[in-house]
C-alpha cells in the first residue's frame, strides 16, 4: 500500500513538472513568434522609409526637404533601437524560462524518472549552433538578430551623413528658434550613437547568457 502510495505521488509530481514544462515551452513559443512578428513590422518600416527617402531624391526636392529629411533620418536609429531592444525583451524572457527548466524542471523529472536523457533539445540546439561555425563567417550574419544591427548601422550612418550635411545656416545661430532647432539636431545624433553602442552592448550580452544558460550546471533538487 506505502508502495503504490509513493508510486502515486511520484507520477502525480511527474504530471506537475511536465505540463510546467509544457506551459514554459508554450510561452518560449508564443515569445518567438512576437519576435518574428517584430522583425515583419521592421521591414516595413525599412521598405516605407526606402520609399520616402528615395521619392525625395528621385523627385529632386532634397534641397526643399532638407530640414525635415536630417529630423527623419535622426529619428530613424531610435526607432531601429527601440526594435532592438523588443526583440532583446523577449529574448531576455525566454532566456529566464530555459533556464529555469535547465534548472528545475529537468533535474526533478531525472531524479523522479531516473533518465538523465530528458529534455536535453537546449543542449543540443546549442551544440549544432557551435558547430555551424564550419559553414563560414556568412552563417554567423544570417539570423534575424544580425538583420536588426544591420539597420541599425546603416540609419545610424545616414544620421551621421544628414549631420554632416545639414542646413549651413542653422550653425550660424542667427535666431533663438534656429538655435534651439539647431541643439535638437545635435542632441538626436547624440542620443542615436549613445543608443546604439547600449543596443551593441545588449545583444552581445544576450547572446553569451543563450550560450552559458544551456550549459550551467544545475543542483538537482525534488
């Protein structure tokens, strides 16, 4: 009777910990698919901006648009920044919920089925990652996390060109309105090289804790 008691309780534990499992890995999905949704609205916003930009320059009315072009193209890296950052939120999400099933889940239901061969598909994943390294360096720029810095790069480089080539007059401080029109140009390229370098910071952090969180080991506890 203790037996069958205890066997009761071990398959009650073991139904607990798998459909934990099962609602973590439902979230980690339902997260995945936020970032893929994300990386959608990004490109619509590259393919939207490209047709702005290139309407302006095709129609030869950069010259008339010049003002309002160097405030858009300022704008542009933050906007990249804040897709960036979105996309790290779930990353950071799902980071917490592998973890926590690398942790908990998993030696639980080692230690309650006695297979240590259960849920190993982090690991593994993590393994082949390591491994397509022999496919060259081009690999390593085709997830959607390399597409994000890409534009991010590239509107940061415009904002710096606009800068550069901004209205001379708006340097010479002739009115108050053109001086204060002239310190917002200059403090969104600030906040556009600052808020790149802190997303570059982000990602790399990212992506050492999905390599570390995998292989950590775990004190097995029930």
């Amino acid at each position: 009777m203790n037996n069958y008691q205890q066997d009761c309780s071990t398959e009650d534990k073991i139904k607990i910990w798998l459909e934990e499992y099962k609602s973590l890995t439902s979230d980690i999905q339902s997260r995945v698919v936020l970032q893929q949704t994300l990386m959608n609205y990004l490109l619509l916003v590259v393919s939207a901006s490209a047709v702005i930009i290139s309407s302006i320059l095709k129609e030869q009315m950069y010259n008339e648009y010049r003002e309002g072009m160097q405030i858009f193209l300022m704008f542009l890296p933050m906007l990249f920044s804040f897709f960036v950052w979105r996309h790290a939120n779930h990353d950071l999400n799902i980071i917490d919920k592998v973890s926590y099933i690398n942790k908990v889940i998993r030696p639980n239901l080692v230690i309650l089925t006695g297979d240590a061969n259960l849920i190993g598909w982090d690991r593994y994943l993590e393994k082949k990652r390591q491994e397509r390294r022999k496919y060259g360096i081009l690999i390593l720029f085709s997830g959607e996390h390399s597409f994000h810095i890409l534009f991010s790069f590239i509107s940061l480089v415009a904002a710096i060109i606009a800068f550069i080539d901004g209205p001379g007059e708006m340097r010479l401080f002739k009115t108050l309105p053109e001086f204060f029109s002239f310190s917002l140009v200059d403090l969104m390229l600030a906040a556009d090289v600052v808020l790149f370098i802190f997303t570059i910071h982000l990602k790399i952090k990212i992506g050492y804790a999905y390599s570390t969180t995998v292989n950590e080991s775990s004190d097995i506890w029930c």
